[in-house]
C-alpha cells in the first residue's frame, strides 16, 4: 500500500485492534463467570433467540454501513440522512414482524419462555437501526477512534451489564437484558461521538443509489445465515437445551478471537480497498500479504487447539462443557478458512461488487442445508461443524475463481505460502503427537503446555521464513 493509505489503515487497524482486544476481554471474562452461574440450558436458549431473530434480520439486509464506505458521495449530509431513514425503518419493521412471530417459534421448539424472551432482547434491533448513520462516515474517513469508542465501548458495558444482572436474576433474562442493552448503549453514543440529527426531507437521488447497492447485497445475508445458524436451528431440535448449550459456549470459544480479527480486517481492508478500487495489481499484493499472515498465525494456533481443546474447556467453563472438544477443533478449521475468505469478500464489498460473494454463500448455503441433518445425525454435535467445514472450502474455492476474474489474481502466487505452513504445521503436530504418547496425562495444565509448544514451534519455522519472504517482495 502506498504511504498515505498504509498510514491511515495501520494507525485505524490499531485503535480497532485496541479497542476490539479489549471488548473480547471482557467478554471472554464474561463467558467464563456466566458459565458458572448460569446453566447450560441457559446458552441453548438464547443461542435459539438469536438465531431466530437472524432470519428475518438477515432477509432484510440492506448494506447501509457498506454503501456508506464504498460510495464517493457516502459523505454528503442529503446521502447520510437517507441512510438513516432506510436503516431505521429496516429496524422498526424487522422488530414488528418478529414480535408477531415470537408466540409461533415458542410452539415451534416447544419452549414458550422464547416468546417474551425474544421481545425484549430483540429490541436490538430497532437500537442498531437508530444508530447515527455519521458513524459510518467516519469508517469510510478512516477515522476509527471514533467508531471503536462506540462499538467497542458499548460492548464492554454490555457485557458489565450482563454479569451485573446474573449475580442477581440467575436466569436467561439477564442475558435477553443485556443483549437490548448494550445496543442502547451503542446508539447513544453513536450520537454523542458522531452528532447527527435526521431530516424528514429524503434526497430521491440518494436513496436510488443506496436502493441500487442494496441489490447487490439483497439476499447475501440470509445465505450467509443459513451457513453461519442452521447449525443452531437443526441443533436445538434434536438436543436437549443444555447440550446445545454447550457446543453454543464451544464454539463461542473460537469465534471470539476470529470475530476479533474478522472486526479490524473488515473495517481496515474494506475502507483501504474502496480507495483503490480501480488498481487491481495493489489489491492483489495487499490480499496475498494479508491471507500468508493469517496463516502464519493460524496454523500454529489449530495445533494449540487440537492438542489442548478438552483441557481448555474444562479450565475456562468447567468439566462438563468438555463434551464439546471435537466441535471446537473442527470450529478452529472453518474459522481459518472463513478468515481467508472474508478477505476476498472485502474485495468484492470495496470494489461495489457486493453481488460477486452471492455465488459463494448461495454454495454455502445449499451445502449446509444438505448435509446438516445428516451430519448432526450421525455424528452427534460435531456434525454441526463438520458441515459447515465442508461448506466454507467449496465457497472458498469458488469466491477464489472470481477473484481471479475480477483482478487477475495469480493463483499460484496467491498459495505459494500454504504448502510450506501446511508441512510445518503437520510436522510439528505428528512429533508432538508421539510425545505425548510417551507421556500419557489428563492433567489440563499438562495438556495445554503441549499445545502451547506445538504452537511456538510451528509459528517460530513459519513465521521467520515467511515474513523474509514478504518483506523482499515489491
């Protein structure tokens, strides 16, 4: 990256890494007091509400935030103002349909505490569309600090919040409160940190092309759902509450570092790609560096999980919780992927070809819907995360041929890196593994020293190699 564009994303991604590193803090401190005073049947539930209120959040996405960022008059109060009715009305009507719909999804899963459950919770919603649209404004400027004191700050006192009302309520109301909460909190501050007062008056020139990016991205978030929830849907009707608890607060364990990476890369790349969209050679060599380093990372860190998921589990939520090992090892896998994904995804999103990523999660989408009842059948909760590993590759691949298209990306010099990483990362893992062998332990501390040296080691050969590589390349 040039100059100017690296020195804006470098000091944005660090206030966004700063201030995501410390929302996931909190929140991974607040997983680990949840889950001893809540019960599991706690999690499976919300986990339910959540993804309830996916769908029909998802069906109705928009791309504000997104147009915002990749349009050149993203800026101008008449285009910000209609941003906000758009995503306002979005919210309101979204909140109304699934009030409507709470009573029938209680009989649907045969728990009718959903019902008020979902109505509180879900005024998220409404929250998250009254946010001020100048919030976006200062992502597309680059100007991060703003947009991490608001998200992430709302997020800390949300999860303040949540561990507040469980010492005293004991119970999933305090995570439905919390949840309502901390979007509260987040839209009050969006207007205090990015000042914004909405005009009845609509610019008709504006909202044509705010309605022309959202059909590009109509649908992508629906299919991106099925892929990233149908887990929970299918789940949550072949087990127990307390069991889909379980895998929930498993999963939630790899996702919030990934969701972590996933937040900075989004903001950064998506904002850095809108300013060059028309140099596909900068894109290119940008995507190459970006996806070696994850893997650099990545790997190293899969190895930590395989050798140390049970003990994990066991130390951070306690022993019953790991049941779930297998289902976080597979979930490290799809994150891995997904990340490289994500990244093509941001391409396509600050190029304003949101429609390019629609092939993907269509794949993905379709693939998860055929193998999830099956999966989840036969092999318990993991299939879950078995099919959604079978569904990110071919999506993958896919987004990969598309890349190709739109900017000539050399393939071959796209993975150059992963042979060298994969063989590393596989060597390592086969001489800890006969190790351990030797020294047959279930003490967790053990356990997690083993993965945490797998880990060293095969971030040590990856990473000095690779990162000399990068640094000689033009």
């Amino acid at each position: 990256m040039g100059g100017g564009l690296s020195g804006h994303a470098f000091r944005g991604g660090t206030w966004l890494g700063i201030g995501a590193a410390f929302e996931q803090m909190f929140r991974f401190g607040r997983s680990m007091l949840l889950t001893r005073l809540l019960a599991p049947e706690a999690f499976g539930v919300m986990a339910i509400v959540y993804s309830a209120s996916s769908v029909v959040d998802m069906i109705a996405e928009i791309g504000v935030k997104e147009a915002i960022i990749q349009n050149p008059k993203g800026q101008d109060e008449q285009f910000v103002n209609s941003a906000w009715w758009l995503a306002f009305g979005r919210g309101v009507g979204i909140y109304v349909l699934l009030f409507a719909a709470a009573p029938w999804i209680g009989r649907f899963y045969g728990n009718l505490e959903l019902v008020p459950l979902m109505r509180v919770a879900l005024l998220a919603i409404v929250f998250r569309g009254a946010q001020s649209s100048r919030a976006y404004v200062a992502l597309k400027e680059m100007k991060f600090k703003r947009w991490t004191i608001m998200q992430s700050g709302g997020g800390v006192c949300g999860s303040l919040i949540v561990v507040v009302l469980a010492l005293f309520i004991r119970s999933v109301w305090a995570l439905a409160i919390g949840y309502a909460a901390e979007y509260c909190i987040r839209c009050i501050a969006s207007y205090v940190i990015c000042p914004f007062r909405p005009r009845l008056r609509l610019d008709k020139e504006s909202l044509r092309e705010l309605l022309h990016f959202s059909k590009g991205v109509f649908g992508l978030s629906f299919l991106n759902l099925i892929f990233s929830r149908a887990d929970i849907f299918v789940l949550g009707k072949l087990y127990p509450a307390a069991q889909l608890g379980i895998y929930t607060m498993a999963v939630y364990l790899i996702q919030v570092p990934t969701g972590f990476i996933m937040g900075v890369l989004s903001q950064t790349l998506m904002s850095s790609f809108a300013q060059i969209q028309e140099d596909s050679a900068r894109i290119n060599r940008i995507l190459v560096r970006v996806t070696s380093l994850l893997l650099i990372f990545g790997m190293p860190t899969l190895i930590f999980i395989i050798f140390s998921s049970r003990s994990l589990l066991s130390l951070l939520y306690g022993s019953r919780y790991a049941a779930a090992s297998l289902s976080l090892t597979v979930a490290a896998m799809v994150a891995i992927i997904n990340l490289a994904n994500n990244l093509i995804t941001m391409v396509f999103y600050g190029t304003g070809r949101p429609h390019l990523h629609r092939r993907c999660v269509l794949i993905m989408a379709i693939l998860m819907i055929a193998t999830i009842y099956p999966a989840a059948r036969h092999f318990g909760l993991v299939g879950g995360q078995l099919a959604a590993l079978a569904s990110i590759v071919v999506g993958y691949l896919s987004q990969l041929v598309d890349m190709r298209r739109l900017t000539r990306l050399d393939l071959a010099g796209y993975a150059k890196s992963f042979p060298f990483v994969l063989a590393v990362s596989c060597g390592v893992l086969g001489a800890l593994w006969g190790v351990r062998q030797l020294i047959v332990t279930n003490q967790p501390l053990v356990n997690l020293v083993f993965g945490a040296s797998g880990c060293i080691l095969a971030l040590g050969c990856c990473g000095r190699v690779l990162l000399r590589q990068l640094s000689t390349e033009t």
